[in-house]
C-alpha cells in the first residue's frame, strides 16, 4: 500500500480526497472539498470512486484510511493512504474547516 503525508497532497493541484469517517466525524473537522463514503459504505459505494484518477484517502489517524486503500487497491484502483489522517494534516497547519457545516 502506497501512502504519502499530507503537505505533499496538499500541495498537488486538485487531488481527489476521499474521507472515509464517519459523518459525526466531519461534522467537528474536515477537509473542504473532500467527498465522503464512511468505511463501513464503502463496499456498497464503491461505484462512486473515481477510477480514473489517483484517489487519496484519509481518515482520523490512518487506520481506517488503510483499510479503505487495500479494498480500493484489490478493486483494481489508484489510490494513496494519506498518512496520519485528518489528525496529521491539522498537525502541519493545512487547511482543516472546524464545526458543523453550514
């Protein structure tokens, strides 16, 4: 499984961002611009991945986001782990939207 940090992400043009928590989750911090499938979705939504792009998936931490990214990866898709999550892209300072969406 391929992964890769944030601040290399971030600084892609257009990256396709892929959250895979759950919508409480996104409620208290998101990543503008990032679509939504929670994991335990993900098998049924599949259909919805993009698959002609890299997709970047992230979660809070990783775990999940890794879990995701072996699915879509045997699925026969591009994808990325981003690595530490949400968590280690509020970390370096990236652009995270806090509270509920409006």
């Amino acid at each position: 499984m391929r992964a890769m940090n944030p601040d290399v992400i971030h600084a892609m043009t257009d990256p396709y961002l892929l959250d895979v928590r759950e919508p409480a989750e996104v409620e208290h911090a998101r990543i503008d611009g990032a679509s939504l499938i929670p994991l335990g979705e993900l098998a049924e939504r599949v259909a919805e991945v993009p698959t002609d792009r890299t997709v970047y998936v992230f979660c809070h931490a990783g775990g999940r986001s890794a879990r995701a990214t072996d699915y879509l990866e045997g699925a026969g898709l591009d994808v990325v782990n981003v690595a530490g999550g949400i968590t280690e892209w509020y970390r370096l300072g990236l652009p995270v939207t806090l509270g509920a969406s409006r």
